[in-house]
C-alpha cells in the first residue's frame, strides 16, 4: 500500500507579488524517504514556498515537480491526490470526531468513492470499511487511538494539531508538507510529535518537509536543510553545517 517515494524538486522558483520578490530563484530537492528543513527568519518565504508546493500560489518562473510529475500548473486537489499533503499552521478543525476528521482525509482520495457512499452502493460499503480499517491504523500509528470517538472540540491543542497530521496521513501521501507541526504545544507533546514524525517516515517511506521555528526539532528531525531569507536560499547542508554556515548566523542575528 505504501506509495514509491519520489523526490520534491523545486527548481528556481520566483514568486513575485507587487513590487516584492517573495521567492526568488529558489532551489533544493526533498529526498525520497528523508526529513528536509525549511527554515529562516519572519518573512523570508517559508509559507510562499508551501503555497507554491500546494498548488495554492503559481510562481511567477520555475518549476515544481514529484519524480517526473510536473506539478507546477496544477490545482491543489491534484496535487494532494499525486501524494503531496499539506497541513497548516493553524488548526481549523472544530466540528466531528477525532474518526469523523479522519475519514475526511481518506474522502479526499477520491470524490466519487464518496458519493457512491452516500448511495450506499455495494462497492462503496467495502471501501467505506477499507476507509474505517486505515483510519484506525493511523490513529494507532499518531496516538490518536484512545481518542478515536472523542469531539476535536474537547481535544488539548497538542492532540487537535495531531488530528491535523494524521489527516494529512489519511491521504496516503508521498511527501507531507508540515507547517510548525509543534507551535503552541508544550515540550512533551513536542517530544511526542517528534517521535510520531520519525515513525511515520520509517513505517510508510514518506518524505517530509518541515517548516519550523523550533531549533532544537529541527535539528534533531531533519537529515537536510535549507535556509531562505529575504527569499533567497542562503544556504543547504546537514544541521550541523547550516548551523556553522557564516551567512545563516548573519541571517539570524543580523550583523
Ligand atoms: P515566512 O513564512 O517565511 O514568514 P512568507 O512566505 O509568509 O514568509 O512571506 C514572504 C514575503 O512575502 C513577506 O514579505 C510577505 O509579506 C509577502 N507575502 C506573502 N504572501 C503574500 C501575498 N499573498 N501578497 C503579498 N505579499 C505576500
Ligand atoms: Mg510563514
């Protein structure tokens, strides 16, 4: 079941909006099956990149592509269903069970499935179990289990940012796109999150790419980095080389 993974190749992408470069020239590539970085200061280009890799934003020049898939031109239900998921860096889910959030995410694999179930055509009753057998692998697999028939409502926000994540999972992605997976959560939930993000990898091969402003995940997650600033990649490398690289230190600390 688990899909081939593919690497993300973005390819000097610019994004311009009126009169500002939010991206200019960007490249770098998320290798099959590895935990690839996206880091740098408020502003730098982070969410413009997630919203080029979605389909949300069109660049302006350069390309985005999944193994030999250009994804460039592309609307994001397409995208997600070619195995590239996003989640957000706010939660939006409020409504429905931890289950409910969760069967969501295996709808969005195909339209017709659910609306066939909704008919309660034969096919589509064994799907709908297919659906409910893989929703409660992955709860297992994020820790959502013991939750599974909880309201997201009553969720602690550590456990609804999980939700989000294990949506996302529900698609069966290639590449997971997580935007500040651990902001607001306390250090134990970061642990956990942590922890689930190196599962998930093993277990279903997929590739992650991370944006996050927590220095110490980032460190710990990632096999590969880049750093942008003022839309430019400044610099790639493994933690310990961005993290010596003299033009990141001045990125960040702005001397
Ligand atoms: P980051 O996520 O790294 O903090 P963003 O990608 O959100 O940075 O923003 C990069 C730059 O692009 C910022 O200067 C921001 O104000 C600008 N920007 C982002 N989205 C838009 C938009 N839709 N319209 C105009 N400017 C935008
Ligand atoms: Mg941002």
């Amino acid at each position: 079941r688990t899909a081939t993974p593919l690497p993300l190749e973005v390819r000097g992408v610019t994004v311009r909006f009126a009169g500002l470069t939010a991206l200019d020239d960007v490249s770098f590539t998320v290798a099959p099956g590895s935990v690839h970085a996206l880091i740098g200061p408020n502003g730098a280009g982070k969410s413009t990149c997630f919203n080029v890799l979605s389909g949300l934003y069109r660049p302006t020049a350069g390309a985005v592509r999944l193994g030999e898939t250009d994804l460039t031109r592309l609307a994001p239900h397409k995208i997600a269903a070619l195995g590239v998921a996003r989640t957000f860096q706010n939660i939006v889910t409020t409504e429905g069970t931890v289950a409910d959030n969760l069967m969501l995410g295996r709808h969005a694999l195909s339209r017709a499935g659910y609306l066939a179930s909704a008919l309660h055509l034969p096919r589509a009753a064994r799907e709908q179990r297919e659906h409910l057998r893989r929703v409660h692998e992955i709860a297992e697999l994020t820790g959502l289990a013991p939750h599974i028939d909880t309201p997201v409502a009553v969720l602690s926000y550590g456990d609804r940012k999980r939700v989000e994540f294990a949506r996302a999972l529900c698609l069966e992605p290639r590449v997971l796109l997580l935007d500040e997976p651990v902001a607001g959560m306390n250090a134990a939930e970061r642990a956990r999150t942590a922890e689930v993000v190196r599962d998930v990898r093993e277990s279903l091969g997929l590739s992650v790419l991370l944006v996050e402003h927590d220095m110490g995940l980032v460190m710990r997650l990632a096999d590969e980095v880049t750093v942008l600033d003022f839309g430019r990649a400044i610099a790639h490398g493994t933690p310990e080389e961005v993290r010596r690289d003299p033009e990141v230190l001045r990125a960040y600390l702005g001397t």
